[in-house]
C-alpha cells in the first residue's frame, strides 16, 4: 500500500474515533430533558374542552317523552351519552320512578343545559302539590265568609247535571265541567292529546301520565266524554321527516328512521296498510300508529 494511502486510512480511523467519542458524551452526560407536566396537562384540558364542546354542538332536536318509559335509542337522540343514560338505567333498575319533570333534572347525569333544554318536552306534570294561599288571603276569605254568613249546602250526587264532552275539541275550561275532571286532569288530558294529535279511543285516556295508575277514574270518564275521531291530526307519511315521526309518542327514533329509509327505497306509500312492509312495524305497532298517518 502507498504511503499516502496509509496516511489517509490512518486520518479517516482517527475521524471516526473522534466521532464516536463525541456521541458516546452526548448520551452519557446531556442533561435530562425536563417535561413540563403543567403544560401537558394544560395541552390535555383543552383537548377534553375541545371534545366536550364538538358534542355539545351537535344539532338535538328534542322531541316529546315520558322518561319512565322511553329506551337507549330515545335518550341517545335526546343528546344523552352512553355513560349518562347508565346512570339513569340504574336508577330505574333499582325502583327509582320520575314523577315530575324536575325528578329528571335532580338526576347527578344530567347537566342543567342539557335539562333546560328537555324540560319543554318532558311529558310529565311540574309538580304534584298544590301551593298554599298566603296566610293574607286566608284571612281575607275567613272575614269574607263571616260576612256573607254560612256557605250554601252542597249539592248531593243526585243533584249534579251530567254533561258530556267531546274530548278532541274541549279546552281545559271545557273538561273541568265534566264531573270528575279537575285542573290537574284537564291539563294532562289536553297535554297528551296536542302530542298525539288527538284521541282515537277513550281506552287512550289510560296513557295520560296522571291517570296511569287510576283505572277507576278511566272508567267514570269513558261515561262522560264522547270522541270525534275525525278531528284527529294526522301524519303525511310520504313527505313528513324522521324528526316529524318521532316525535310522536308511539314511534320511536329507530323506527322513524327505518321508515323514512323504507319509503326512500321503496317509494311513496301507496295506502298507510304498506307500512307493513317495514320489518319494524309489527301488528301492534300498526294498530296504534295507523290512525295517525295519511298518504296525502
């Protein structure tokens, strides 16, 4: 080998030794990269922030419900996560029963934007107790009454006029003539018939939250109220939305969904029988919802 030649070979070993020494030092005595654990927690906070507010933005469109009865798919349309509905199931799971919208609203999982948001739409009473008059108007009733002397007797049952009502065009006003009937029926009476669209049966007066539990109530009424089906509200089930279905009581979202994706498929109904068609709508369903629909 030349001269030269081990000369260059001997510069090149003495390079790559140099360069071996410096990485060697690099790795054994650079001080420790330091983590800013504030910062990173910081950096993570805004990313759950971030994710919070994409699904607090996401577009609810509530729609009429009883809490006691509606299921997962309901409360995931109504925006409530897998985690909050878990809450609820288990509150129910172990007795717990919703009495009056604000029952929902003391739930830990439901947030108070979320619960002003439903609160319209939560088809049970405000409250189950009457407010006291103040003590002022108590005693202006009590020297009222002294003057006037003592209340007339009250009439006997035999006394009292039957008066019959027909039930899809009276008012409260109109109902609370109806014996029986008091204000706290007549508003959940009118209530449940705005959301249905009006009674096709008086066997329907036994879905009205307040008279759930009083089959003997049902029965007195069903005496003295008549029903004019015609009055009803219905759907136009070829050109009515998803969101229009589900609002109503007796279809539920994934229902309201398949139906529309059937009549997409399939195109206009030709007579609301063809709903059948749908695999959801079993007979029951059919029985209930039919009287509700239209193919104008």
């Amino acid at each position: 080998m030349h001269r030269d030649e081990r000369r260059g070979i001997t510069v090149l070993v003495l390079l790559l030794f140099i360069l071996a020494v410096i990485v060697c030092y690099l790795q054994w005595f650079r001080p420790p990269k330091v983590h800013d654990m504030a910062a990173m927690e910081a950096q993570m906070a805004a990313w759950i922030t971030e994710l919070e507010t994409e699904h607090d933005t996401v577009e609810i469109k509530p729609f009429p419900f009883d809490p006691n009865t509606i299921g997962r798919e309901e409360w995931r349309a109504l925006g409530l996560t897998d985690k909050q509905i878990d809450g609820l199931e288990r509150y129910q799971n172990k007795g717990g029963h919703f009495r009056t919208k604000k029952d929902l609203g003391r739930m830990y999982s439901i947030k108070p934007e979320l619960f002003a948001r439903l609160e319209p739409f939560i088809l049970l009473p405000d409250s189950l107790t009457r407010k006291a008059y103040p003590k002022k108007d108590r005693a202006w009733e009590k020297e009222h009454a002294e003057r006037k002397g003592p209340y007339p007797e009250r009439a006997t049952h035999s006394e009292w006029t039957i008066r019959t009502v027909e039930l899809n065009s009276a008012d409260t006003i109109g109902l609370i003539a109806v014996r029986g009937i008091g204000p706290a029926f007549a508003r959940s009476i009118v209530k449940y018939r705005e959301v249905l669209g009006g009674y096709v049966s008086l066997d329907q007066l036994a879905e009205v939250y307040i008279l759930r539990d009083k089959p003997d109530a049902v029965l007195r009424l069903k005496e003295l109220l008549t029903l004019d089906p015609s009055l009803v509200r219905r759907i136009p089930i070829n050109t009515c939305t998803a969101d229009d279905l589900a609002a109503h009581p007796y279809v539920r979202w994934k229902l309201a969904k398949t139906l529309v994706a059937y009549r997409t498929h399939h195109g206009p109904f030709a007579t609301v029988a063809d709903i059948q068609g749908c695999p959801l709508v079993v007979d029951s369903v059919f029985r209930k919802l039919a009287p509700y629909l239209s193919v104008e």
